[in-house]
C-alpha cells in the first residue's frame, strides 16, 4: 500500500513535476524502488529520520509514561513516543498524536500497565453483536446501490 501523502511529498520533492511523480510511481510499481539523486536524497535526509524499537521497549514505554502521566498509551503511540526521543534533539519540543485506543491493545496495556483500559462507549458491545457479511463484485454501480441501500 503507498499512502496518498507519500505520492504527495514526492511531488515537493520533484520541484512539482507532476510527470516526473509518475514516472518515478511507475517505476517504484515495476521495479519496487525508487532511485533519487544525490540532491534529493540530502533532502530527504533533512526531511526525515527513523529508528526503531523492540516490544520491550515498547512495553516499558508505556508504562513509565503511565506511571509518569497517568495516561495510557496504545502501542502505535509508545513506539512513536520513543523514537521521537530517540532521534529528536533536546532543542526540539516533540508533539505524538495518538494513533489508536489503548483498549485495541488490551493485552500489551495491561501487561505494561497492570490496568485494563476500558472501550470507548461507542464500542461496548458490539463484539456481541450480529456479524454480517456481503459479498459484491468490484463494479462502481453496484458498489454506489450497495452504500445507497444500506446507508444509515
């Protein structure tokens, strides 16, 4: 999958040439990567950086922050969190957006926390509730019906 804002950044990075972007798209399809010039590797390195951490510590993450905050982080957040801070310098404030509930992650947040989160009101009970399972071909009319027969 290649996100929407990833084809977007790569149009930035191509001073805008919207027919470079996809030539480079087609290409990253066929080939699976892309090839960037020395220049636009810099700037990506300007742009971006990464890193990464293990489940450990990703479970200590959320505890301390827990233990620190009293706010439960998802998984999906603590990693970020943690890379944040890896690769941030001390200069810089780091802003994490919450990527998910902690309750999606009942077992890991529970295990770093002691404490099991509790579902939004929104999804109590509907694990419990009646599975249904439609199956349409991939055709544009029939998808639109589809939304328009069974729309709330």
């Amino acid at each position: 999958q290649i996100a929407s804002n990833f084809e977007r950044y790569l149009y930035y990075l191509l001073d805008c040439d919207t027919a470079q972007v996809v030539q480079v798209m087609e290409n990253l399809k066929q080939k699976g990567r892309i090839d960037f010039t020395d220049e636009q590797k810099k700037k990506l390195k300007h742009d971006f950086s990464s890193s990464s951490i293990n489940d450990t510590e990703t479970l200590e993450t959320i505890s301390s922050f827990y233990k620190n905050t009293g706010y439960i982080l998802d998984p999906h957040t603590a990693v970020g969190i943690a890379v944040g801070k890896k690769v941030s310098d001390s200069s810089s404030q780091l802003v994490c957006l919450a990527t998910a509930h902690p309750a999606k992650f009942s077992d890991a947040v529970k295990k770093a926390t002691n404490v099991e989160p509790n579902l939004p009101s929104s999804l109590v009970g509907l694990s419990s509730r009646e599975k249904k399972l439609v199956t349409i071909s991939a055709d544009k009319e029939q998808i639109k019906n589809f939304i328009s027969q069974n729309a709330i």
